[in-house]
C-alpha cells in the first residue's frame, strides 16, 4: 500500500489545459473518489497518475517514489476499466492470471491468489468460463480479481460501473466498498455519478473545469458545499436554489415569500444572495414564520415518498414527502423548511457565506 501525491499536476493538449495545477494528497489505504461532470479532468488525472497519459507539469508521488518518467509497469499500480478489457479467448482463470504469468511468478504461488480473490469476489464457479459467457456484472467482477491477484501499491479505477444497469451498479458498488475493507489498499475511483461517490468514498473530489471545487468527506460536501456548483452536484434530487434579497433580517423571494435566518447568522439588508435547500428538508409543516406558501406544480409519488414541484420566486423547487401527502397541480398549500437547513452562497461568486 501506499499514499498518492499530486503536487500542481497540469495537463494540456496545445493551447487546451484539461487538468490546472491541481494538489491533492490521499492518505495510504484511503478510498478517494473523483467526480464532477464530463470534461472536468478526473480521467484525464488518472490516467496520468497510471502513466496512460504524460503529465505536462507537477508532479506526482506513489508512496516515495516520483513517477512521472515511469512506465506504468513500473509504477506498481493495477487499473480497472469501465469495459472490462479481457481477453475474449481466455478463461477467467487466465485473463486473471495473465499478467502474475508474464511477471514470472510461480504456478502455485499465481493458483493461490487466484483462488483467493475469486473466493472475495464469489466467481469460484466462473474460472473455467470465458468472457462471452458471463454477464456485465461478472466480467467486472473479473477485472476487479485480475487487479486484486496483482497485490498492487495503488487500485485505479475508471468509471468501473457505466456499463452496468441500475441493478449490477448496485451490486458491484457493494463488492468494491467490500474489496476495500478486506484488503485496505489505496483506491483511486473515477466516476460522475454521485451516488457512487457518496456510498463508497472516504472523501470526495469534486472537479470543475481541470480544478478541484471541494475535497472532503461525503459528510462535508453534502452539508457543507463549498459553492452553488457542489450543492447542485452532491444529492439526488439535486439542491434547490432560488435568488433572494435580504430584507428586515429575512430571505425575500420574488413572489413575495420570506424565511427567517438561522440563529447566528447576519447579514445586511439588500444584499443579495442564493438559497440552497435540498428537497429532503422542506417539512410538511414549521414554526411560525418559517413556512412558505407556493402552488403545486408536478406531483410524482415514488412509493417510499413523493416529489413536489413548486414555484419560488422565479425558481422551480422540489420537494420530498412523505407518501400520505395528497396534492393536486395548481394547489396551493403551506410548506415548511428549518432556517438552519438553508445553505447561503454569495450571489456574484456563488461561493458559500460562511
């Protein structure tokens, strides 16, 4: 096992600078998770900490050693694709083998950590298979045990999950957050879909446009976004964000609505600003003063609770409740949210106001 270190790592293609200098340290035995948007960097960042990619400035550690000049063999590093990259005329066995072979290690030492990580991954029945005969979930799987039989310093992996449907990615995700408490080794984990970020990191980085947003727990970019961008980015639905003007030491909305602040907060009348409230906060009823009258807009029950669409001021929220709530499109009807709740950003910067 090892740390990682990026230390100002850019990368550009001429005139075009997909990653800016970015820094980031990850702790040995850490899982940390890359996520942002298509085109924000995160492959392109991991490709160049496997070598896949050159780097065009910084630096970049694995444990002590500096290895930009390194070819990726050298790096003691074992990646795993979103499209699996098996050998299709191989058994899994082999395809899990191949590279212990090519690296000279003996027979029975290769049939152990075979047998040992197909065992983790449960595919001791899939050995003998070839990857035409498995299912998505299983030749991942197998991707996952040919990186495991590696025992490498540092697991890459590029959006693991895409090619799998909602089920498998469930299924998968659940195996890889079991890899890592098993085995503990460093994990890199590229992807753009939140949820997974959310389930497996031990922190999160959020990239925007080649540069790091936030880097913290799940915990910290969920209650804690840094700006308007990590709000809307982290959380399913999405946050909610209406522009607000401050007026008598409350948040005035266009139509007329208004929520007081939270205890301890200030700040000056006329200043405007973005309210941010996820959709699972809003409350059926509050206290007094801390309760919104809008008109329902699109109801969509989902079983465990249903989504409320509504007008605030010249934004479109949502809204999660509970299944009883009985609603009608153009009702209207009170709503209520807890001001300590309401994430406040700066309205030029869309920066937090902390």
């Amino acid at each position: 096992m090892a740390s990682v270190s990026l230390q100002k790592l850019d990368k550009s293609y001429g005139a075009i600078q997909i990653v800016k200098g970015i820094d980031l340290e990850i702790a040995d035995g850490e899982l940390v998770v890359l996520v942002g948007p298509s085109g924000c960097g995160k492959s392109t960042t991991l490709r160049m900490v496997a070598g896949l990619e050159s780097v065009t400035d910084g630096q970049i550690r694995i444990g002590s050693r500096v290895v930009n000049a390194l070819p990726p063999r050298e790096r003691d590093i074992a990646m795993v694709f979103q499209d699996y990259a098996l050998y299709p005329h191989k058994t899994v066995r082999e395809n899990m083998g191949f590279s212990l072979k090519v690296r000279g290690v003996a027979a029975d030492e290769a049939e152990r950590r075979i047998a040992d990580a197909a065992r983790m991954l449960g595919i001791s029945h899939l050995l003998d298979r070839r990857p035409g005969q498995l299912s998505g979930g299983q030749r991942q799987r197998v991707a996952m045990g040919r990186a495991i039989v590696r025992r490498p310093q540092v697991f890459l992996f590029d959006e693991p999950l895409s090619n799998l449907d909602a089920k498998l990615r469930g299924e998968v995700r659940t195996e890889i957050k079991r890899l890592h408490q098993t085995i503990g080794t460093t994990i890199i984990y590229v992807t753009h879909d939140q949820v997974e970020a959310m389930t497996l990191a031990d922190r999160i980085v959020i990239l925007r446009g080649g540069d790091i947003e936030q880097v913290g727990t799940p915990d910290e970019v969920y209650n804690r976004p840094a700006s308007v961008f990590v709000g809307g980015f982290i959380g399913s639905p999405a946050m909610n964000f209406a522009r607000a003007r401050m007026q008598g030491g409350r948040l005035g909305f266009a139509d007329g609505n208004t929520l007081p602040l939270a205890p301890g907060i200030a700040l000056a009348d006329g200043r405007e600003v973005i309210a941010g409230i996820r959709p699972e906060h809003f409350q059926p009823t509050a206290e007094a003063g801390s309760t919104l009258s809008v008109a329902a807009q699109v109801i969509e029950p989902l079983g465990s609770d249903t989504l409320v669409h509504f007008a605030l001021g010249e934004a479109t929220l949502t809204a999660r409740m509970p299944p009883t709530i009985r609603l009608e499109p153009g009702q209207v009807f009170q709503i209520g949210v807890d001001p300590a709740k309401i994430h406040l950003f700066d309205a030029a910067s869309e920066t937090a106001i902390l």
